[in-house]
C-alpha cells in the first residue's frame, strides 16, 4: 500500500504511452522538424441567421501559449456575412483558446491543423451556450476532438470540481500529513478522477489519449504547487518529470509553469545557477520549455538576462520564441523611451471624459474609444509632468485587487509630500460604470480614477509589457522610465521602497 500510488501512475503513464505512439509530445525531440514543416493553423468562426439588425459579431480569443504571457486576449469580428478566419502565429500543437463569440457562445476549444466552429444564431439559447449544444457545431481536421473535449467538460462537471477542490485544499495543507499519508491521500483523488475519465472514455475510446494527459497535467501540476520550497519524494518526482504534454492547454502549460517554479525555489539563486540546475534535472528538451518561463520572471531585467536565457536554449522552437520576446522587449522599450523623449507640455491632456471630482480628491473619468494609444499615454505623462507615476491595472470583482488598494489608499495618504500620481484603469469587462463608481467611493481612494474600455486595457498592458492578469502595476519614475515588473503588491511597499521604485 505504501507505494501504490507510484505503481498505478507507473502503469497508467506506460498505457497512456502505448497508446500514442503517432503523436509527438512537446518535448519531444521530434517537435523541431515537426514544427519546421507545420502549416500555420486556422480558425475559422461561422455565425448563421444572425438577426438582420446585426451586421457584425464580436469575437474575443484568449490564447493559450507557453512561456511569458500565458493567456493573452485578443479581439476580432466577424465579416457582415458573419464569417471570420483567424491564423494562429505561434502554430503550436493542440493550442487551446478561451473563445466567446458575441453573447452565442463560450467555449474552451483545442487547435491544432483546422477548426471551424460554426453558429447558428437562431438556435443558441437565451443567454448564449457553454462549450457545446444545439446550434454549436465544430467540424474540420479538429472537430472530432474539440466535440469530444468539450462534451468532457460537461460530463459529471460538479463531481469533478469538487474532487479538484480536495485536491487544491490538501495540497494547500501538505505540511500537516506525513509522506506517506499525503501520498495516499493523492493516490485516492486521482483514482477517483481515473474513474470518472474512464466512464467518460467508454463512450470515446479514440481521445482517452487526450483526456488522461490533460488530466494528468493538472494533477502532477497542482503536486508541483503543493512542494514549493522543499524536495519532493523522488519517486513522486520521477513521475512528474517524465510526464509529457501534448497540449498547449491551460494544463500543459500550467504544468510546465509550476514545475518551473518547483525548480527556481532550489537553492540555486543567480540565474545562470538556476538554468544549469534546470538542465541537469531535466531533459534538455524539458529544460528549455521551463526556461521560457523565465523569461516573465526576468522581464525587468530583459537586456541582461534574455540573451543568457536564449544562450542556454538548445530545442530550435524553444530558442525562436526566446528570442522573438527578447526583440519585442527591445521594441517596446524603444518605443515607451521615444515617446515620453518627445513629449511637451499640453494645456489639457485628454485622458478620458472627465466625470467628477470626490470629496476624497479622486478624480474620475471615463476611457471608452480611443484614436491612438500613444497619445493617450504621452497626454498621462504630461498631465503629471512633474510627478512619477504608479498605475494600477484592476477590476471591480478581483478580489486580491480589492485587498491591495487599501494599501495603496494607505501609502498616498501618509506619503503625500512625494510627487508621485496614483492612477487606477479600471477594466469595464465583467463590470459597469455604477458599480465602478460605487467600488471608488466606498473605498475611498484619491488619486486619478479611469473607467477604461477593457480593449483599450488589453492595449495598454501590451505597449507597457505589463502582467496580463489583474491587478498588474506599471510604475513610470521621474526620470520617464518605465518598469513593470517592480511592484507586485502594493501590500509590500513602504515610504523607502516607494521612493525607490519611483526613482526619487
């Protein structure tokens, strides 16, 4: 019994191999040449009977990619024919997207070669569909796989979740369980989810490949969390580190995300430290999927640290996408040094529709369109000339954005003598502007409030390198230098380190 649970993910991993041996991991030592001959992959979205009030529908896809930017959003629409085709530039295998097509539907769909996802607006149900149902129909070299994936989703949905809730609060909580009873524990859970797999799996024998490597990166994922900052057993680990994703999932890509971390917290420090470790725990292959990870936790210190990483790199695919983020970096710094090089002082800097100014010396306004997103940044700096600027990207229903600006309420008001400009963008996705307002006033933060258009947000973070989650901080110091990586919390900052990431 004691090690019973290595014996059955031992075998489960050896079935899961038999049964794929057409298809490539990826790291396998194969995706290279793989990838050099792959076709870019396509989208393709179809909405029918649309009423004839509409012309257009708006698509917005969250991209699912490994590395730095783990989800990026993005935004399209359809044609006046309700047709819209989207190329995917990074044309990694099974690349899953968050798609919602106008208020029709919502769905986490896998691309791979081709997919068409098609709508008929005149039988989607009141309030849109989730993942599949009548009047959504997927089809295409992916349309097998995406119908099944998604009828997954569904199937026992609630017992799922709760089983994954266990596994979440007991990996939170692995510290108060011995080795062995811990194990057991997760040996227990994941036979519970195996189950609840095989029983979907008897009615799709074909894609049993696809949903135990999903599951199973998810599970060796959330085993990650639970060991950060100590060695985990060796056969535990052994087991996680031969596991092999073929997806670019929120899974997969999870999984490599949390094994990277499990990997930074060894002793190694330095960088060129934690990249040798990294190889020499790892295939070289792994290794280098791990190591585009470190290319968010070192974006502050992009011109220094990037080209160590892409030096380190030896998987060809790997290596490209290092190094085209080090060229964006280099890019977008260049632009965000030009423009405030550039800048002069305006009489009135449009920063929005002005709204209203609190008794609380906030003032509020509203962001909707925008002709130029350099302008609306070059008339923020010039605004605040003389100041040096925190911003803080957030949402009304983000609850550890919620948590954070009391602190930062707290460090304005005690800290009033520096000149340093607080600016709140607001994302409107998920919110409106009653309930943005009422969040402002309750509160009772002062500082420079935007209700922004949340495209507008997903542009703004892009031009400022900044996280793609919320909150996120970007600070611009006196001196015009942008740094969006310096503050994580606002929780964590005190008079000396506000002087200091501000440059004052």
């Amino acid at each position: 019994m004691k090690y019973l649970m290595f014996f059955l993910l031992s075998l489960y991993c050896t079935q899961l191999s038999a049964q794929n041996a057409s298809l490539i991991a990826m790291e396998d030592k194969k995706m290279d040449s793989y990838l050099l001959n792959r076709k870019p992959a396509t989208l393709t979205i179809q909405v029918k009977n649309l009423p004839e009030a509409s012309k257009k529908v708006d698509i917005q896809y969250t991209l699912v990619q490994l590395g730095i930017g783990f989800q990026v959003k993005k935004y399209t629409e359809t044609d006046a024919t309700g047709l819209s085709k989207i190329t995917l530039d990074q044309n990694l295998p099974y690349q899953q997207i968050w798609l919602s097509i106008g208020n029709y539907l919502y769905a986490g769909i896998y691309v791979n070669t081709g997919l068409t996802v098609t709508i008929d607006a005149g039988k989607i149900p009141q309030g849109g569909a989730y993942m599949i149902g009548d009047g959504v129909e997927y089809t295409g070299n992916d349309g097998e796989l995406n119908i099944v994936m998604n009828k997954n989703v569904l199937f026992k949905k609630k017992e799922k979740e709760l089983i994954k809730d266990n596994l979440r609060s007991l990996r939170d909580s692995r510290k108060k369980y011995t080795v062995d009873s811990f194990l057991f524990k997760t040996d227990s859970i994941h036979k519970q989810l195996t189950t609840i797999d095989n029983e979907f799996i008897a009615k799709f024998p074909n894609y049993g490949w696809a949903i135990k490597n999903e599951t199973l990166s998810e599970f060796y994922g959330d085993l990650c969390v639970s060991y950060w900052g100590e060695d985990m057993p060796d056969k535990l680990f052994n087991l996680i580190k031969n596991h092999k994703p073929y997806f670019t999932s929120n899974d997969g890509a999870l999984y490599y995300k949390y094994l990277k971390s499990y990997t930074q917290d060894k002793k190694a420090n330095r960088l060129e430290n934690i990249l040798a470790l990294s190889d020499s725990l790892y295939t070289q292959q792994k290794s280098d999927i791990l190591k585009l990870y470190f290319l968010g936790s070192e974006k502050d210190s992009f011109s220094e640290s990037y080209p160590k990483i892409i030096n380190s790199i030896q998987t060809k695919w790997c290596k490209k996408i290092a190094t085209d983020e080090l060229a964006n970096a280099i890019i977008s710094q260049k632009k965000i040094d030009s423009l405030f090089a550039v800048s002069k002082k305006l009489e009135t800097a449009d920063i929005g529709t002005p709204l209203m100014k609190l008794p609380f010396d906030a003032n509020l306004y509203q962001l909707d369109t925008l002709t130029n997103i350099d302008d609306f940044i070059l008339n923020l700096k010039s605004k605040f000339s003389k100041k040096a600027l925190i911003i803080d990207f957030w949402a009304t229903w983000c609850a550890p954005c919620l948590s954070d600006l009391p602190f930062s309420k707290k460090l304005h008001e005690e800290n009033k003598d520096l000149p340093i400009e607080y600016i709140y963008l607001c994302t409107n996705s998920g919110s409106n502007i009653d309930i943005w307002k009422n969040r402002v006033a309750g509160l009772q933060i002062p500082g420079t409030h935007i209700f922004v258009n949340e495209k507008i947000i997903a542009q703004l973070k892009t031009v400022f390198n900044a996280e793609s989650g919320f909150p996120s901080y970007v600070v611009v110091d006196v001196n015009g230098k942008v740094n969006p990586k310096t503050i994580t919390r606002m929780e964590f900052l005190d008079r000396d380190n506000a002087k200091k990431v501000t440059g004052l």
